[in-house]
C-alpha cells in the first residue's frame, strides 16, 4: 500500500476519507503516533525538534530496510 498525505479535504463518512483514501482507523492510528512524538519532544525540552524528527526518520528507514 501506499502513504497518501492529507490534502485537507478530509470527510468523515464511510471507512476511508475522500481527500486522502487512507482509511479513518489509519488517521487515527496516525495522529495518536504524531501526539506521542509531540509529547516525548516537549517533555525532552529539545531545542531543536528538526533535528530529533529527522534523526527518528532516518532510524526508522534504517530498521524497514532491515527487516
């Protein structure tokens, strides 16, 4: 399968949304993934959240490749 972004015209009927055709259990699934980060960021106190975003990027195309 592939990752389709939002592209801000999401709908709430049915399983999936129209604008981005992921399901409505994967959105959800996603969010709750983007709180936790948001949340381990802020607890940490970085200054620089681009950098631990990019790093936490790389590491996990670093373990798909992997497995």
């Amino acid at each position: 399968m592939k990752f389709n972004p939002c592209i801000d015209q999401c709908t709430k009927e049915g399983t999936h949304c129209e604008g981005c055709g992921r399901s409505h259990q994967e959105i959800a699934e996603t969010k709750q993934l983007v709180k936790s980060a948001v949340e381990f960021i802020q607890k940490q106190d970085y200054e620089n959240p681009e950098e631990f975003v990019a790093a936490i990027g790389k590491s996990i195309l670093k373990k798909l490749q992997k497995s």
